[in-house]
C-alpha cells in the first residue's frame, strides 16, 4: 500500500516547515502551527515572515543556516519564548535541490530537563529510567554500555540484561563509528549538548536511525556519558525519499536532467572563480534505439536503458571527478571536470564506446549497440548549462552524420552550419514585413462531446531557398532578437480575423488556444492588448485562449499571479502548458487561476508501456478534478492511447491521432467532426 507522505509529516510530533530562500513558507504541518500559533492559517496558504506572529517571525528569522548546503544542517538546541514561557527546540535544516528548505522543530524542553535530572539524581530515578519512552544509555569510557533502558528493546528489539557490559562501538554501523567516536569525545571535552544521527543495528538484522542527545556528567570526570535517542528511521527515509524523487531518474536511477542542469551551473560558477580549470559534457545517444523498442517492445527498451546506465557507471566508478545523468529517452550525459590536469577526450570516449558495445540478450536476442557522442568544453566565458548541453547535443548530431559508433567534439562551425543567427534573424525580419509566416491549427478534440471542441494556434515557416523551419530553431531566435513580440502580435491579429471571419459566414466558432512565450508575458501591457484585439475584431473573451508553460509562470511568481488574474478577469481561459515537466509546487498551481491543464507528451508516450506512466496521468485528471480543472492530453499519436485516456476519463486530447495541425483556412470544422462521429458510430 503506498503510504500518503503528507498525513504522516501531520502526524508526527515535531514541527516540519518547507521555505525557500527568503523563508517564504509552502508548508506547515499540524504541530509546527502548534507551535508557532498558526492555527489560523489555510492549509495551503504561502506565507512571509512578516505574516506570522512577532515571536514566531523573530524566532525563525533568527536561524542561521546555509544556504547552499547538500546535507542536513544542526541549527542546534535554541530557545523559543511564546507567551512568557521558554520553550527548546532542537532545530535542524535538510536543502533539497530544487533550493527548498526543509525545516524540522522538535520541542526538547521535556527532555533535556530530564536528562538534567538522571545526571543529578542518579540514584533516584530508577523507574523513571525504564519508563522514557526514548532510548536512554549510560556508557563509559571504554564504550561499554552500563546502562539501557527498556525502550531500547521496544525501538531496537534487544533484551537490556543481555546487552549491558558489551562493546557498544559493536552495534554501529561501520560509516558511522567515527561520529559516535567524535560525539563521546565531543560530550567529554564540553558541558553543552551534543547531537547526532547515527544508525544502529537491529536485532532483526537491519539498521535503525537513532537521533542522540549526547551529554556527560561531572563535565566528564568520570568518562561516563549519557545518550537520549530516538527513533527517526521514517523521518530520514522520507527526507531521502523526496530528495531521490527530485535528483533522480526514476527509471535508470542517475541523475536528472533537472539535477545535471543545476550541478553545471554550478560547475560553471567554479570556472569563473578558477577552481575549475577543465570541464566537458559528453551528449551520448544510442544508435537506431528506436528499432529496439518498435521490434522488442517499450519493456525490453526500459531494460536496455538499465544496462546501458550500469555499463556508463562502471566506465566511472573509479574517477569521484564524474557524474552521470538522464537527459531523456535514449540520451545521457557524462559530466567531467578537473582542478589540474587535462582530460582526454578521446580516451573517455573510446570507453564510453567500447563499453556499450558488448552484446545484450534479452527476449532470446542478441543486441549491439553502438553511441553517437558530442562533447561540448566550458571555460571562463560560458554562461549557463542550457548552452553547454545544446552544444553538445548539436555536436553529437554532427557524429551521427559520420555514421554510427562516432563521436565529435563541438565547433562555432557546427551551429553556423545549421544556421547562422544573424541571416536567420534577417531572414525572419523578412519573412515577418512580407507576411510569408503560416498560421496552422491543430484540433483538440472532446470526449465528454464527441466533437472537436477547440483548436491550437500554431506558426509554420517555409523559407523560399531552404524549406520549412522547424519551429523550436526560428522561434528561439525571435525571442533572442526581440521579434517574439511582432510573431506574437500576428498570431494573435490573424487569429482574431479568422474568428471574426467564420462569426461573418455564420459558421460555428470554437475557441483557439494561442502559445505565449516568456517574452510576451512580461509585457505590462498584455491585458491591454488582449483587450484591444478583442473590441477590435468584436470577439468574446470566449473565443480566445492562452496557453503559457510550466516553468514561464513559475520564473516569476508575483507577476505571473497578477497578470493572469487580469487575463482571467477579462473572461479568457487559461491552459498550463507541458505540465509535469516543470518544477512547480501544488501549492503555488492552486493560488493561479488556470481553467485546463496540458499533460506533456513525455506522460502520454508511456501511457502503454509503463505503470507509472498510467498512474502518473490518472493522478493528474483526479488532481485536476478536484481543483475543477480539465486536462488535455498532448501528442496522442494512435487509438490505443486514444481509448485508454477515454476510459480513464481524460476531458480533451490533442494529436496526430486527432488530426495534424492544420492552415488556418482550410480549417472545416464540419468535416472534421462528421469524421469523428462516423467513428464513433462503428465503434
């Protein structure tokens, strides 16, 4: 049974806070507004520091943690005063790499008294001793243990009588004996109390994280030392837990490509500040992976992925200076970096190579594979990992033009030979004044209706010498030029007249969705100019949708939230694009006002081949629901699919399935759904 992450974290007895940076909090659970008098508070509510009570607010201003830490930071045993009563609270600190904070309270007033008194009173508390409920030792200077309480049997499963006089060194884990060995000479050496997790073994064989307070009596005169511990083996699981599931891919178990992106930015700051004097990407994607999973099927293909990960981690299990990562499909990446020699890029990538060329079996086959690699270099002048893993992704194609098994290293050449930047711009410059640009759309189909419903804006461009352009290499030079802005003006104008144009004829109009780029939603003016269209070409707000990406209104929250609470005023509908692939929180996606949600074509691929690609997207229409959202599902390509996301009660689907995006005059609705319920009728 999977077990809710979130009814545990409102269960246990300490207070948990996730925050960012500027402590902005996402979450508190039951106790810690318990503690800080948040009681009033909505579940979902994001709150600042200046929201919360003046003691609370000062309290946790005053924590010092870092804040570009990777491990869990001791914040210590700080005093927290509320309402003229001093409370302790052990505070500690864990980062997660999306930069959230999260922060756990543990209110160890009771406790430390406690310890205060057993220190004391020694000879009194002889049924108190056994009746903690924590685990409480006394061991001595030769680190045997003198003393155990029951509740050492009751978390840990050992008899007291049996293992008081032995060696308590003996039940730790072996990674963990130098801090148990730092902690016993730390409590001697000074009065103050010390903390640590440490991992002791079970008497069913495993390993329990035990959290200590650690203190000696008679500032350790006589070498014996106290430990109070407790029993946090659910908590650092789930801590791992969210970590993994951010870091992590779930299939081959590397990194992410959101982890890989965010380690290189990093590696690049290091660049500049000279710690770093070398560091490669090596783009690695398997030759004709495609075939494997059209002859063997997608179970098989998840298996060679698997293999094909274990293969690039023993290429660097013995270099510290290397990480993996998954960028995605067949692709991975190798990152290398060194702080003095000089990295051999054909050596790796003859490694790389050779390493994959052993033959897999699998379904009674036997499989060669062969990889295309492209190696991009950073130095001093490279400005972010985005650029550095297009450079070598463009150099990896470049290798598989040699044929296959080759590897190529990136040249300015590469990219003036898919297009310079400049002539493209000028070319676009052109194609923008002489109105050669082609509106498409693309249908979106309703299930609930049985009709197609709306339809995607899309621009096409065919260059009179060198043919069509795709979209993802014209529309990121416009948003570098500035010319985003002039695109998205004529979208929107001839979106606007066709609409206009079909309400003239008397035809039946259904609302067309239309794409805004980053650029475009920072324009202070948006509302206004929706508005102005819309008078202009005497249109409902109905009629018009906007579609805006994930990762667009979570780059800035504040404006997003503004902005779009204009829009929506207005009567416009507002879909969330490529959703799952971002980094956005429940709590921020429930305060935006977004009418559909467009489940990324990554979801809908695994749809058939995976479990979790079924229970990923059946989530996200049940999460959907529940917020009085619909959801399309993006990039539909066969019946199949097409059934299965029916069944599971998907409102709209959007595809080649469907139909491909279509010139916006030869748009016919009539024809496209009369095609659809003639096949509804011979189903």
């Amino acid at each position: 049974m999977e077990i809710e992450h979130n009814e545990i974290l409102e269960e246990i007895s300490e207070g948990v806070i996730i925050a960012d940076n500027y402590f902005n909090i996402y979450y508190t659970n039951k106790y810690a507004k318990f503690i800080f008098d948040l009681q009033n508070t909505k579940d979902n509510e994001i709150l600042t520091l200046q929201e919360l009570p003046s003691a609370s607010s000062n309290f946790l201003a005053s924590l010092k943690f870092t804040k570009d830490g990777k491990k869990i930071q001791r914040l210590g045993i700080l005093e927290f005063r509320k309402n003229r009563n001093t409370m302790l609270l052990d505070v500690t600190c864990n980062i997660t790499s999306n930069n959230r904070f999260i922060f756990h309270f543990k209110n160890v007033t009771d406790l430390l008294e406690l310890m205060d008194s057993v220190v004391t009173k020694e000879n009194q508390f002889s049924n108190l001793f056994h009746s903690i409920p924590d685990i409480l030792l006394l061991i001595n200077k030769n680190k045997t243990l003198v003393m155990a309480n029951d509740s050492i049997h009751n978390i840990l499963g050992w008899i007291p009588k049996k293992i008081v006089g032995k060696n308590f060194e003996n039940f730790i884990h072996e990674e963990d004996k130098s801090i148990f060995r730092e902690l016993y000479k730390n409590s001697l050496q000074k009065s103050d109390i010390q903390l640590a997790e440490i991992r002791i073994q079970n008497r069913a064989g495993g390993y329990s994280t035990i959290e200590f307070f650690v203190y000696s009596d008679k500032a350790g005169e006589s070498g014996r030392v106290y430990y109070l511990g407790r029993d946090v083996t659910e908590r650092f699981q789930y801590d791992n837990f969210l970590i993994e599931k951010i870091s992590k891919d779930e299939l081959t178990k590397l990194s992410s490509k959101k982890f890989l992106f965010e380690s290189v930015d990093l590696l690049i700051q290091d660049l500049k500040f000279g710690k770093l004097e070398e560091l490669y990407i090596f783009y690695i994607d398997i030759d004709r992976f495609k075939d494997i999973n059209d002859s063997l099927g997608h179970e098989a293909g998840d298996t060679v992925l698997k293999i094909v990960a274990n293969r690039l981690k023993d290429v660097i299990s013995q270099n510290n200076d290397y990480f993996l990562a998954r960028i995605g499909g067949d692709e991975f990446a190798l990152v290398t970096q060194c702080k003095i020699r000089s990295i051999n890029i054909i050596d790796i990538c003859n490694k790389i190579q050779k390493a994959l060329s052993e033959i897999i079996h699998i379904e009674r086959q036997s499989i060669l594979l062969t990889c295309s690699i492209g190696v991009s270099k950073g130095d001093k002048s490279s400005t972010d990992a985005e650029k550095l893993l297009r450079n070598a992704d463009i150099a990896m194609h470049e290798a598989k033009k040699l044929g296959r098994g080759k590897f190529n290293l990136y040249e300015l050449k590469m990219q003036e030979k898919k297009f310079n930047s400049l002539q493209m711009s000028s070319w676009l410059r052109e194609a923008i004044v002489n109105e050669s640009l082609n509106l498409h759309v693309q249908p979106i189909y309703s299930t609930k209706e049985n009709k197609i419903s709306h339809a995607e804006a899309l621009c096409r461009w065919n260059h009179p010498m060198h043919g069509y352009i795709p979209p993802a290499e014209f529309i990121q030079i416009a948003e570098e030029t500035g010319q985003i802005h002039t695109i998205g003006d004529w979208i929107l104008i001839n979106t606007c007249k066709q609409i206009e144009r079909w309400n003239l004829e008397k035809k039946t109009i259904i609302p067309i969705a239309i794409n805004l780029s980053p650029l475009q939603f920072e324009n202070k003016n948006l509302p206004q100019l929706f508005a102005k269209y819309l008078t202009q070409y005497h249109l409902e707000a109905e009629n018009i949708h906007i579609e805006l990406t994930e990762s667009l209104i979570m780059s800035n929250i504040k404006h997003s939230i503004n902005v779009l609470y204009e829009l929506k005023k207005m009567g416009l509908t507002i879909y969330l694009d490529d959703f799952g692939t971002g980094y956005s929180s429940l709590n921020y996606l429930i305060h935006f006002p977004i009418d559909i949600i467009k489940i990324d074509k990554s979801f809908i691929d695994n749809l058939q081949h995976n479990n979790n690609g079924l229970s990923v997207v059946k989530a996200i229409i049940k999460m959907a629901e529940s917020l009085l959202m619909k959801v399309v599902a993006e990039g539909v390509e066969n019946k199949d699919q097409f059934d299965l996301l029916c069944e599971i009660g998907c409102d709209y689907v959007q595809g080649y399935y469907i139909n491909k995006p279509i010139p916006i005059d030869e748009f016919n609705l009539d024809s496209l759904n009369q095609r659809w319920q003639k096949n509804s009728a011979t189903k």
